[in-house]
C-alpha cells in the first residue's frame, strides 16, 4: 500500500488506468456522457442493471472493481473508442483484423487489472481520499460544467437548438514559440525531445492546444486569429476541468472564465471575478452568490485558481490592455500559489504582451485541417441522414467561395454550417462579407422560426399597457415602432460606437440615435426595458449582467463596418480618414480593416477606383506592405487581383530580407491569374545579381523547380554554391534552403525536393539530416515524402543510434506507420551493438507508440515494450547502472508499476551489484511507493 492513498496496488492501477483512460477520452464531455453512452448500449443488449455517477465514481476514486466485469468493460469500451481506438467494426480490409487484435488485448488487459482490483478489494482496508469539496466550490463547479457546455458561437436555431459544443468539438492544435527561461522542458515524446528546447524543430513545437493549460507558468498566453477557436478552446477546457474535479477531486487549477473588459473597472482580482462568476453563471443555476472571499484563498488545498481572461485584444485602447497586463502580472508576483492566468487574444504588438518578459510561454492557435473539417461537419450534419454525404458536399462547396482557408476556423465554420444546413441546394456565400451578411440575415433579418416579431409586438404592448391617456399611447406606440423599424440599423450604429471606443451600455448608447426618442411621459427605466426586449431575441447579441454584447468580437466588426459604409457619403468620410493619414489604414485592427475595406471596394464607383489607388501608392515598402497583403489575402477581402499582384510584386524585387521576398512570391505563386508573372519574378530571383544571399537564392530556384518539375539545374546550382561557402563554419545553403523554405507553407513541396537528396549523402552529419526531416513536417502536418526519409535514417546502419532512435519515434507518429516504427525500435532496444541508453530509450519509446496520436498504447506494442524494459532490467550483460533505469520506465509504462516496483525492489537486494546501483534502486523504489 501505498503512503499517501492508502489503496492496494490492484485497486491503484485500476483507479490510476481508469483517470488516465478518462483524461484522454473525455475533452469536451464529461463522465456523465459517458456513462450515458455505456448505459444505452447495456439496454440494447438487454441488461437490467444501469450504471450510475456513484458506482462508477467508486470506479475513478477508489478503484473499487465492479461486481461484474461486463459492466466495467462496457463503459472503458466507449472511452476507448472516444480516445481514438476505432471499433473493428468500422473498418474495412487490413484494418479490421489488426484492430480486432487490439480490442482482445485491451480486453484481457482491463480485466486482469480488474481481477487484482477485485482480490485486493478482499484483503485491502480502505485508505483516505482526498479531502472533499466544500459545498461553495462543488456548486459552483457543477453549474460552470453546465455552463460551459453551451456553444459559444452565435446560432440561427433555424429547425433546432445548437448542438452542445461537445457534441462538435475538434480537438485543435498550437504551435508554441520558445520562452527563455525553460529550464526544466516537459518531455513531449520517449526519445525526450521537447517542444520547448531551443533546437526543437518547427514540427517539434507542434503541440495539443491544452498545452496551454499546463505550462505551470504564471501567464501563458493564447494567441490566435479571429473566430480561429480560442473560446471555443476554453471553454471546452471549463468543462474538462470542472468533470475532473467533481468526479476525481483533482486538476491542474480550478477554471474561472472573465472577459478581459470586466478588468478594466478598477476592481481587485476578487472582486471582479466573483461579479463576473455570478453574472456569466445565474442563468445556468447557480443558487448561492459568489463572494470576493471565495475568490481570495485557493479553492483547493495547494491549489490555485486557473483564470481564463478571454479577448484581452477586444479592449480597444493599447493604454488600457497594458494596465490589464500589468495587473495580472503584479497579481501573480503576489499571489504566485493563488493564481494562475492564461490570456486569450488576437495578435497584438508584441511589445504588449510579451512586455512582462519573454519567459511567457505563447501559443499560436492553428486552424483544423482539411481532414478537421470534414469531422467538425460530420458531427454538426449528425442529425441529417447520411451525415457524411452532407458533409463532403458542404466541403466541396467551399472552393467557389474564396472561403476554404476561412472555414478551417471553427467560427466560420459554424456559420457555413447553418448556412447550408438552412438550404443545402443554395450554393455558399462568396467571400468573409458575403458569409457575415448571409448568416446576420438568416439569423435576424429573415428568421421567422424565432418568433421574434411577436416577441417584440408584445414588447410594445407592454410599453402601451402603462399609458391611460390615448394621446399618450399613441405617442408611445409611434416611438417604439420607430425603433423597431430601424432596428438593424441601431445594431450596426451600437457596434460602430463600441468599435470606436464608446464604452457606454447598450441602451445609454442607443438613446443618443435620433431614431430612439423617449417619450416624455415613458419613465427612462421603462424605456431601457423596452430597449433590452427588442435586442435581446435577434441573436445578434447576448446579455451579458445588466448590459449586452455581441456573440463574438468578429460579428460586432461586421456590423460596426456595416455602418461605416451604409452610404456614399460615410464612405467617402472612412475614404478620406485613410488618405489623409496612411498610418491610419495599417494600425486599424486587421480583422475590421478587411470588413471596412469590403464596404469601400464592393461597389464599382469613383470611391472603390479611389481605394484601389489609396492601396496602390499608400502603403509603406517592405514588411508593413507584406504584412498588409498577407493579412487581407487570409481574411479573403475583395482586394482586385491586379493590385495584390503589383504589390506583391514590388516586395520581392525591393531590397528587403529574403524571407520577405521569398513570401512575396510564395502568395503570388497562390493566384492562378498571376502564375507566369510569379514564374518570371523567380527566374530573376535565381540570378547573381539579384541582391539575394546564396541560401536564398537556391530557395527561390527550388520553388521554381517544384512548378516546373524539373530538379537538375537547382542540384547543380546547389552543389556549386556548397563550393562557394565561405568558410567550413557557414551552413551549407542547401540545408538552409530546406529549412526556410519548410518554414513556409507554399514552400514545402520545395522543401521535400530539396530534402531527399540531403538526407540521403552520407557526408551531411546525422543531426542535420534529421532536422532536415523534421523540418518538412512544418506546422500544418507531415508531408507524404517525411515517412520515407524517416525510415531511411533509421534503418542506415551509418547513422548514429541516437538519431536512428529519433526518426523511429518520429515516424510512429505518422500516420499508419506504427508497426513499422515499432519494428525498428525493437532492432534497436535488442542490438547488442547499441549503447544501453539508447537500448532503453528504445524499449520506452516502443511502449508508447500508440499513443502518440492521443489514444491510449493498447495494443500489443506496450506489452512488447515492456517485455523489452524488464528483459533490460534483469539482463547481467547490460552496464549494471542501466538496469534500475529499465525497471523505472517498466513501472511509468500502463500497467506495469507493481511490476517496475518489484524489479526495483529485487535490484536494491541484489548483492552482486556496486552498493552504488543498489542505492539508486532503493531510492527509486521508495519514491515509486511514496507517489
């Protein structure tokens, strides 16, 4: 038994299996779910006996075995299949066989730990758990998990409610830039590379986006373009964490959600959570008040309050985001064990965010991939029939709307969604504006099935109802019928004013518009009441406390532009803004610019002719231009073709860094219209004369050879310039070709072209040939090219064991290469000829091969892994100081820790060994039992 629990080891493995089977299945549901899902498929095969919260609490708590293991095993069947085990049933050819083997195995493994859990459950007394929640925080954290379930995208509710935001979550992933304090990196893989070392690769530092959630820092930060899925992440985490701690009475922080605006008020931390906490959660249940007291100590012991402050970049003064920043900084420097913060937001200037240090760990939110796609569609058309057909049509309609990069973010994806779910005949709307008005009309302007004209006929009704005098009603009746008249007008003036910094509530700020007069006798109370009954069912906005707010910041930019541009004349006012100080134009937020930019160019006048000129002459060379271009270009604003073009142009043929030039031409290379001029400014790239280092003039000549297709002049220019370095110091620019051109989305196929033959000369060193691998990956997924040369690198017997073990553990997480890497990470752990660290680290690395995917490693490669550590463990010949490190990782692999513990305890009684060997093993051993 252990110290600290108190449990016997069967009853420990079968709780520690259960939470870690949980932690990975469960991101974005939560256990009733799945006890729900166990409970109908125990119906339909006709048992009688339901499983329940309390059982199978008993299950995770205190790994109290079930009477019946049939019951146990129903409800790991569906975690398992929630983590990623796909049941033989669902596949076809090779698949199904291989995965019917899986599901046997993970059989026999559940209930032999089943087995020892029930036969320690006779012998074993009961230990301590851990202290209860106290009634404040269970109810709270109750009410935040229904809460939190709620999708946090607008919705048109055309034929039903939103789907819960776990029945469509898709798991995202973040690229994490390095910090400069990283002292001690968390291992991301076996073969210990980690995506906070300074020489991790691009792929490297492709990380799960609750990353973020982890970092044990102060402030982590969650950096992401619009609707690119940062609320939709937190609050998918809000319901994770608050099912673990109400299920197992653990977590890495308590979650409390604010919005970074409720900060700015001037109220303590305490305070402005507590206000915050109780106007987010009274219309989800919550009974009692949540006091600044409840906020001020750690909910927990030695446990502190993960704060999730979501869209710092929504406060519109640069001055006032910084006080914010300020503030949560000097809250952790003071409190360092009762808050921890993770700030959510758009791209800011970095001197804002990283101002408090570059030791905060920053993560880029990445966008789905198209195979994201096609799931989250899959899962939104569930209630269709033939989802799946539903959604291959959905995708395959994206490519005539100028909307496929766009939709890989789950806000535009919901609203394409319910776009075609409404009429799925009616092609998509064209462009980001085009989607915004479509969605606002089939959300408002066009929605019948809301009932909103008779909820607002009734609001006037009830305004009506307070008047006896008939003059006075009918003054009343005409006033508010004025401003449900001109309501869509009113939203898109509301968000203009807030755009503009207004920072008045919503009705204080409608009351200025001259279509909103009070009459005299309607008291100002009455009348804001009215006002907040006409908004609050267009689904437009949210009421947020005693105030409203637009359901994302992207839809309040859409409206805010909408008013900018409503007529000539405001046009033609945002027109001369701009010509009259350029500056303007690039430090207006990226996001509303391409909206506001939509509404100069649409129509085909004097004014879009002025803007088109205004965007030609106007802007600053260099990277503000690029950066100008490549933001609008993601965003698919209704710049002309012709003007991206020149300007495109002109970036690469200016003086500027190569990587601005190389980018130029990548997004030129784009424009289907404009191949043969990207085609013509590359071959004068390629030239000596073009005022380009070596490196990336072999760059440009490998994007011209992937368009061409024709690989021999780049190699011959390749192996002259090698000739050409300058000293056996520089980086040869072949490698450095490879990498930046790999750092580049366009570039990659380029990148591949020039990768093979690098990874293939035996003269290149093993580490740069590894890098060069792992750089094709990128941060948008591996290359077909990247298993092929991952496996060469492993199986060259010239390689040195290190990288050999390396490329085996990166080619595990290829997709369908699992059995291959796990073949030649056991040549490796059984070679006699290999050093015993990398024997070790090979058998550790096989253990975990299946779940480098995110699936728990079920199959038969955990068991052969482990076969391998405790082969490791007891094998004589081995460097002695190897063995007990063998039985250590023997006991971190699922399943095994008795067996480790046991190992450990047998080579620290072991006389034969160094006194050495022995004392490690002790201490192993005790710090094993002690955890």
């Amino acid at each position: 038994m252990t110290a600290t629990t108190g449990l016997s080891s069967g009853r420990q493995l079968l709780r520690d299996a259960l939470r870690e089977l949980e932690s990975q299945a469960l991101l974005g549901r939560d256990r009733t779910d799945a006890i729900a899902e166990a409970n109908r498929r125990l119906r339909s095969a006709g048992h009688g006996e339901p499983l329940g919260p309390t059982r199978v609490g008993g299950w995770f708590e205190k790994g109290s075995p079930a009477k019946d293991f049939e019951l146990l095993w129903v409800l790991v069947q569906v975690l398992l299949e929630w983590g990623g085990l796909h049941p033989p049933g669902a596949l076809a050819g090779r698949a199904r066989p291989e995965a019917a083997a899986k599901w046997t195995h993970a059989k026999e493994l559940w209930k032999s730990r089943w087995e020892s859990a029930r036969k320690a459950a006779r012998n074993a007394p009961e230990g301590k758990s851990r202290p209860a929640l106290t009634p404040t925080l269970d109810g709270y954290l109750r009410t935040v998990r229904v809460a939190s379930r709620q999708h946090p995208y607008p919705g048109a509710s055309v034929d039903r409610r939103l789907p819960a935001l776990s029945d469509v979550y898709v798991r995202q992933r973040a690229f994490r830039a390095a910090a400069d304090d990283e002292d001690e990196p968390h291992t991301d893989g076996p073969t210990g590379d980690t995506a906070d070392s300074p020489t991790a690769t691009p792929a490297d530092r492709v990380v799960s986006a609750e990353a973020v959630f982890r970092t044990g820092k102060g402030i982590s930060v969650l950096v992401g373009d619009p609707g690119c899925g940062k609320t939709t992440l937190l609050r998918a985490y809000l319901t994770t964490a608050a099912t673990s701690w109400l299920d197992l009475r653990r977590g890495g922080g308590v979650p409390v959600m604010i919005r970074a605006h409720s900060l700015t008020v001037g109220d303590p931390m305490p305070v402005a959570l507590a206000r915050a906490a109780n106007a987010d959660l009274a219309p989800f249940g919550l009974l009692d008040e949540l006091t600044s007291a409840f906020f001020r100590e750690v909910p927990h012991e030695q446990t502190p309050w993960l704060v999730l402050v979501d869209g710092l970049d929504e406060i519109s003064d640069a001055g006032t985001r910084q006080r914010v920043i300020t503030m949560l900084d000097g809250v952790v420097r003071g409190n360092p064990h009762t808050y921890r913060f993770v700030v959510a937001t758009r791209s800011l200037p970095e001197h804002e965010v990283y101002g408090i240090g570059a030791h905060v760990p920053r993560f880029e939110l990445l966008p789905f991939s198209a195979h994201d796609l096609l799931t989250y569609a899959e899962k939104w058309f569930c209630h269709l029939e033939d989802a799946a057909r539903h959604a291959r049509l959905f995708v395959a309609g994206l490519s005539s709307t100028r909307l496929e990069g766009l939709a890989c973010t789950p806000l535009m994806a919901s609203m394409l969604c319910q776009l075609y779910e409404a009429d799925p005949a009616r092609p998509l709307p064209e462009g980001r504006t085009g989607a915004y008005r479509s969605f606002a009309e089939l959300i408002y302007e066009k929605n019948t099935h809301k009932q909103i004209k008779r909820t607002h006929d009734e609001a006037i009704r009830q305004l009506r109802s307070h008047h006896q005098v008939p003059r006075d009603d009918r003054t009343a009746e005409e006033a508010a019928e004025l401003v449900r008249g001109n309501l869509p007008e009113l939203i898109d003036n509301l968000a203009f004013e807030w755009i503009e910094g207004n920072d008045g509530t919503a009705t204080d700020v409608l009351a200025t518009h001259f279509h909103v007069r009070r009459p005299a006798k309607v008291s100002e109370q009455l009348w804001n009441e009215f006002l907040s009954d006409l908004l609050r069912p267009t689904g437009l906005l949210t009421q947020r406390g005693d105030d409203f707010g637009f359901l994302h910041q992207t839809l309040m930019e859409y409206h805010a532009a909408r008013h900018a541009t409503r007529s000539k004349e405001s046009r033609e006012q945002v027109l001369r803004r701009f010509q009259s100080d350029s500056n303007q134009l690039l430090s207006t937020d990226a996001s509303y610019l391409g909206f506001l930019l939509d509404g100069l160019l649409m129509p085909q006048d004097r004014i879009a002719a002025a803007t088109t000129e205004l965007l030609r002459d106007g802007l600053p060379p260099g990277l503000r231009r690029l950066g100008f271009v490549r933001q609008q270009l993601r965003l698919r604003t209704s710049l002309p073709p012709d003007l991206i073009a020149a300007q495109l142009i002109s970036v690469a043929e200016d003086s500027g860094s190569g990587t601005e030039r190389l980018e130029a031409v990548g997004l030129l290379l784009g424009m289907t219209e404009h191949h043969d001029k990207a085609i013509d400014v590359l071959i004068r790239l390629c030239q000596p004369d073009a005022k380009l280092s070596a490196t990336y003039r072999l760059a440009a000549s490998g994007l011209l050879a992937a368009e061409k297709g024709s690989w021999e002049q780049t190699l011959q220019l390749a192996a002259r310039l090698a000739l050409e370095k300058r000293s056996r110091w520089s980086e040869d620019p072949l490698l450095g070709a490879v990498r930046i051109l790999a750092a580049m989305e366009w570039g990659r196929d380029a990148a591949a072209g020039l990768a093979v033959p690098l990874v293939r000369d035996t003269t290149v060193r093993d580490s740069d040939r590894f890098r060069v691998v792992m750089s094709l990956a990128g941060v948008a997924g591996p290359f077909e090219e990247t298993a092929s040369l991952l496996r060469h690198l492993a199986l060259d017997g010239t390689v040195g064991a290190a990288v050999r073990l390396d490329a085996a553990a990166a080619l595990a997480r290829e997709n369908g290469r699992a059995e291959e890497a796990a073949t030649l990470m056991v040549q490796l752990a059984e070679s006699p000829t290999v050093k015993a660290a990398y024997r070790l680290r090979a058998a550790g690395a096989l253990a975990q091969v299946d779940g480098y995917r995110g699936a728990a490693p079920l199959a038969g490669h955990q068991e052969q892994g482990a076969a391998l550590l405790a082969r490791l463990a007891q094998d004589n010949t081995l460097d002695a100081t190897y063995r007990p490190r063998a039985a250590v990782a023997l006991s971190r692999v699922q399943g095994h820790r008795v067996r480790g513990a046991l190992l450990l305890k047998r080579l620290a009684d072991d006389r034969s060994l160094s006194p050495f060997v022995r004392m490690h093993a002790r201490a192993a051993f005790t710090r094993l039992m002690d955890q």
